[in-house]
C-alpha cells in the first residue's frame, strides 16, 4: 500500500536531509514536498505564492532550491510532486496535510536550543505537537 508522505522545505540543508532521508527510507511511497510562503513575507513585497505545481515541471514562480529537490529524488530514481503555498509555516503545514490525505510528515530540524528556539519557536516542534499523523524529524 503507498502512503503519501509530505516533505515541508526550505532552501536549507536539514530540509533536504529531510527529503533525502524521505526518498531513500521510503521508495514506495508518494512524495509531495511542500513549501510555505510566510503571510507576512508575502504580505511585505515576498511575493505571491506560485500555482500548485506538479510532475516535475518547473514554473517561473518557484523557489530556485525546488531544482535541487529534483535532483535529490533523481538521484534516487524517484520524483516528487512539489507545491507552494501561503500561510503561517506550522499552521500551513498541517492544514495542507489535514486536506491532501497525508499520511506522515518527514521534516528537518534547525536544532535551535535556549533563547533562540524560546523567542523564534519551532515549527517541527510545533508540526509534533499539533500533528494527526506521525511526524518523523531528521536532525
């Protein structure tokens, strides 16, 4: 039976260990790797979100790391199904697995600790808490 799995990313290196640890662990599966437009990065000049994108097929709104996660599944024989949204990044994340049937979230960890991770929060800490379905951090 395939599971549909969702990779949340950033342009940073825990998010593609994250991918990389979803595509190499779980090669049955369904992969969508979803990233999320901040509200107020979007609301202060970041952008409007691109159109939901699929099948590999770039599209000119589209962050400059999704090419990397192509490669990452390529290298492992694989695609993925890619998509952008907006929203607040926890919130967006569960939502879009709450409505799309997803059945775990694989994520990066950005490891912050103490006053850091105190005044800016975690969204995998957050997605952990919030989730419905198993959340797997990759540090």
């Amino acid at each position: 039976m395939t599971r549909h799995l969702l990779v949340p990313m950033d342009d940073s290196e825990r998010a593609r260990a994250a991918l990389e640890h979803a595509v190499s662990l779980f090669p049955d599966d369904e992969v969508t790797v979803l990233h999320v437009v901040d509200d107020l990065e979007a609301g202060y000049g970041g952008g409007r979100p691109p159109v939901t994108t699929g099948g590999g097929e770039r599209i000119d709104d589209e962050p400059d790391f999704f090419e990397d996660v192509r490669s990452i599944a390529a290298a492992h024989d694989r695609t993925v199904e890619t998509t952008v949204i907006e929203g607040t990044s926890a919130d967006a994340i569960l939502e879009y697995a709450r409505e799309h049937d997803v059945d775990q979230i694989v994520m990066g960890s950005q490891g912050r600790s103490g006053v850091s991770r105190m005044l800016l929060g975690s969204i995998a800490e957050a997605v952990t808490r919030k989730s419905s379905v198993p959340v797997t951090i990759v540090p």
